[in-house]
C-alpha cells in the first residue's frame, strides 16, 4: 500500500521523508532539498545582471524578488489543506497544480497546466543549452591552455547538445522519478560545488587585481533604450533563478509533523530562501567585482577566467553532471503525466506492452510508449536549444513567462478563495497592490528579453 500510495503522488521532486522534526520546526531534510531544487545553473548568470544594474540597483533587485516568492511561499504553505463545501473534507494538495485545480476551478487549472508543461519544458531547453555550453567551455579552455588565450578555440554548440541528447534519451528509459532519488543528492552537491568555485575564483581576481570593478549605475550603453532591455533582461536572469513555487507544497507533503506541516514549511521557506539569497549575491557581487562592465554573462564559461584552467573545468564538468540529472528530475514528471493518461485512454494500445530486449549478456525491459515519446521530447528540446542557444536571453525570456502567473498571481487568488479574504479589506488591497505591481514588472521584463531574443536570433 505504501508503494501505491508514492506512486499516486505526482511529485516533481521526490524527496525522502523525515526522521523526525526538529525544534523551532526546522526539518534540515527539507532546507536541503529546498536549495537543491533552487539553486541551478542560472546562479551563474547573476554577475552579468548585477552588471546591468549596478552595485545598488543589483543587490536590491535580488532582494526584491526573493522577499516576493518568500511572501508568495508563506501564501502558498496555507494552502496544502483545503476543505471542500459543504461536507468540509479536508483535501491534501499534494502539487501546485492540483491546488489550483482544487481551489480556483477547472479553467484557472487548465491555465496552470499549461503553464506549468511550459516550465517543465523550458527547463529542459535551457538544461540543454547550458549543458552544451559548459562542455564547449571545457574543450575551450583546454585549447586556450594549450595554445595562449588568443588562440581561435572556437566550436559549435550543437555538436554538444546532440552529445547531451543522446545522454538524456537513455537517462530518460528510467522508469520513474521514484528511481533517480540519489539524483537530487548530487545535483545538491553539484550545486554548491560549482556555485563556490564561481565565488572563489571571482573573489581571487579581486585580490589579485587589488581593486573592486564594477559602477553605482552598472554597464554604459550607447542609448537609454538599449540600457532598459538590458535591464529587463538582468531582472528576468535574476527571476528564473528565484522561481521555485512549483515545489513548494511537493516538498511540504514530505515534512514530519507535529509540529503542523504548515509552520514547519514558513520555517523552512525562510531559513532557505535567506541561505539561497546570500549565496546569490555573494556569487554576483564577486563576478561583478572581478570584471565591472567586462562581465561575461556566465562565469565559468564566458571566459572571464582563463586558469587555473584545470579548475574552470572542474566547475563546468560539475554543472554538465547537476544537469544531467536535473534534466530528469524535472522532465519524469511531465513524462509520468503523459504517460499515464495515455495508459487510460489508450489501455489496449500496443504502446503501452513491454518488450524483453537483449544487449549483450543483457536483458531489459522496453516499454515502446517510454521509448517513443521520452526520445521525442528529448529530440524537441535539443531542436529548440539549437534554434535559440543564447544562454542570458532564453533565462530571462524563461523567467518572464512564469515568474508572474505561477509564483505570484495564482498563489494570490488561491489564499484569497481559502481564506475568504473580503474585497476592498486591508489585506485585500496589499496583496492586489503586490499582484498588480509584479505583473507590470513581468510585462517590462518580457518585452526586454523578447527583444533580446529577437537581436540575437536575427543579428539586429
């Protein structure tokens, strides 16, 4: 029964539960999964955007929007309980999605869902292009050590993606996310192993340098115009690194209680978003400082350091393995969705029979549905990474789309159905405000990155 019960849960994390809670309500379990999921190869990105906007503008901007998906996660933690009228059975919202579709009805769910197989999405293309970009840098800064910095070591990235593809065809033949929880457990680690050698080396330039880069009003431009995209698009980096709303109440049905889930969640929320939010700005600040306006837009494969070589490619080869796995953990669940609805739909279906296949001294079990559309998707992401490898555009165009909708409009509505929150009230009218000046924030951003996008793709 336990198994069919984890089965049922559609997680886009698995996260293993907890022994037993610890005082002040912090499950370390919990913190820790929290940052996994969160911290990612955008982090990276950071310094650019700091450089966009500045040494106050910079640090702000990141403490705004992580102060908004904190507020937007305490929302969202009063929601993992619902109760239904009139019998008031309570109803466990074990995924965003399914409390969107519990509370705000079948259209707002329909909306979600769609948004949130575009996150998924999403994350795969950029898992691509950044996954290609890093084993790029590997092979570059190889030549460069070889030959001196001037050398033209230049390679195209879509050699890489197809490598990257052909990985992530046979990762995706695991069955379920029930079988790659050791994945998190290296993805974490990844995580803050590459994150630290981006500090370490920024920091190391600093002091070598004997001086701190870098301006109030961030990167000169030729005109204002070109400076807010420029901006918009430091804001959009700074928002894809900070989306974490999906996971929310996933890791939250994972949490031991007493004490009750819900204070546990703030507790955890808090404590994990000031950890991330330090770790980004320590991050940015000393990229930023390092190299002022000359700031490339990810540090490790943008060349700002050129040796100890050997470390640069240690900290690229610990992204490409955190997105090896990260690719999966994401995708199994879009891929667990599918699949499953197929299954009912199409219950005679010769796609859904498994086949013993031998290779070698082996034998497997092929499953023609598994191996058909997960091979599709994989090709579908390599397909869109090819046709839009800009690493800086596609984050904040990523973030732009999402960050609104999903971490702050839906949890918004959702606390105002559940906690029948009286129109035109005090709490009323601040979270409206909240909502309202999120979204414009959200339009400026898209528009920016589009632009972006559009330059880059078109050479305008």
């Amino acid at each position: 029964m336990a198994d069919e019960e984890e089965k049922e849960t559609p997680l886009i994390l698995q996260l293993q539960r907890t022994s037993s809670p610890l005082p002040f309500e912090i499950q370390p379990i919990g913190v820790a999964h929290f940052i996994a999921g969160v911290i990612g190869s955008g982090v990276l990105s950071l310094a650019w955007s700091l450089a966009q906007l500045g040494w106050i503008a910079g640090p702000l901007a990141i403490l705004v929007v992580a102060f908004f998906s904190l507020v937007s996660a305490f929302l969202i933690t009063n929601i993992h309980t619902t109760y239904s009228n009139p019998s008031l059975t309570p109803t466990t919202n074990r995924s965003f999605l399914q409390a969107v579709h519990t509370i705000l009805g079948y259209k707002n769910g329909f909306i979600c869902g769609c948004l949130v197989y575009f996150s998924l999405f999403k994350t795969g293309v950029v898992y691509v292009i950044t996954a290609a970009i890093c084993m790029r840098a590997i092979r570059q800064s190889n030549c460069y050590h070889q030959q001196g910095h001037e050398a033209a070591c230049e390679y195209d990235n879509r050699y890489f993606m197809l490598v990257f593809g052909i990985a992530q065809i046979v990762a995706s033949q695991i069955p379920n996310i029930f079988h790659t929880k050791w994945l998190s457990i290296i993805a974490a680690i990844m995580s803050f192993t590459y994150s630290s050698i981006g500090i370490g080396l920024g920091l190391a330039q600093v002091v070598g340098q004997g001086t701190i880069k870098g301006s109030i009003h961030g990167v000169s431009t030729a005109n204002p115009t070109q400076k807010a995209w420029l901006v918009a698009q430091a804001i959009g980096d700074i928002a894809f690194s900070l989306n974490f709303s999906l996971i929310l109440l996933e890791i939250q049905s994972t949490l031991k209680s007493p004490p009750s889930q819900k204070e546990t969640m703030k507790t955890t929320s808090t404590i994990a978003v000031c950890i991330t939010t330090a770790f980004y700005i320590c991050c940015g600040a000393s990229g930023y400082a390092a190299f002022g306006d000359m700031t490339p837009g990810n540090l490790l494969t943008g060349f700002g350091f050129y040796e100890p070589y050997w470390l640069v490619d240690f900290g690229n080869a610990c992204i490409v393995v955190h997105l090896v796995g990260g690719y999966q953990i994401y995708s199994q669940t879009l891929f667990g969705i599918v699949e499953r609805w197929y299954v009912v739909k199409f219950p005679e279906s010769v796609f859904v029979e498994s086949f013993k296949v031998w290779l070698l001294a082996f034998d497997f079990r092929v499953n023609l549905l598994r191996l058909c559309f997960r091979s599709a998707y994989v090709v579908s992401t390599m397909g869109v990474a090819m046709l839009f490898p800009y690493f800086n555009e596609v984050l904040a165009f990523s973030g732009s789309i999402i960050y609104w909708p999903l971490t702050i409009y839906f949890p918004v509505e959702m606390y105002f159905v559940h906690k029948r929150i009286v129109p035109w009230t005090g709490k009323w009218i601040v979270l409206r405000m909240y909502s309202i000046f999120s979204f414009i924030v959200t339009i400026f951003v898209l528009v920016g990155s589009l632009e972006g996008l559009i330059a880059k793709r078109f050479g305008s």
